[in-house]
C-alpha cells in the first residue's frame, strides 16, 4: 500500500486509484431499456401517489 511519512512521523494511506476508462454511449437496445423502466417508475410513482392521496 502506497503511504508517506510526514516530518512529525504521521503516516498517510493514500487509495489505489482506479484504472480510468472512457464511457461508450448506449446502444439501441440499451436506450430502449431506459424509456421502459423509466416509464415503469412514473406509473409506480403515479400509483404510490394516487394511494396516498385516496389514503388521506
């Protein structure tokens, strides 16, 4: 594990840094994923809410 000693004899433990990697944009399918749970989650959304409201 990297560290350093400083003048007072403190020792810091510095993190492995990850290795860093470009990003790919979604493909097709990838996309279409999105609008499909993203949709799931506003009726799931809309559902607690209209719940809460017939509830109150």
């Amino acid at each position: 594990m990297p560290y350093t000693t400083e003048e007072d004899g403190l020792v810091n433990n510095f993190a492995v840094e990850p290795k860093v990697y470009t990003a790919e944009p979604p493909n097709k399918t990838q996309k279409r994923n999105y609008i499909v749970w993203g949709a799931l989650a506003a009726v799931f959304v809309a559902g607690v809410l209209a719940i809460a409201v017939a509830a109150s």
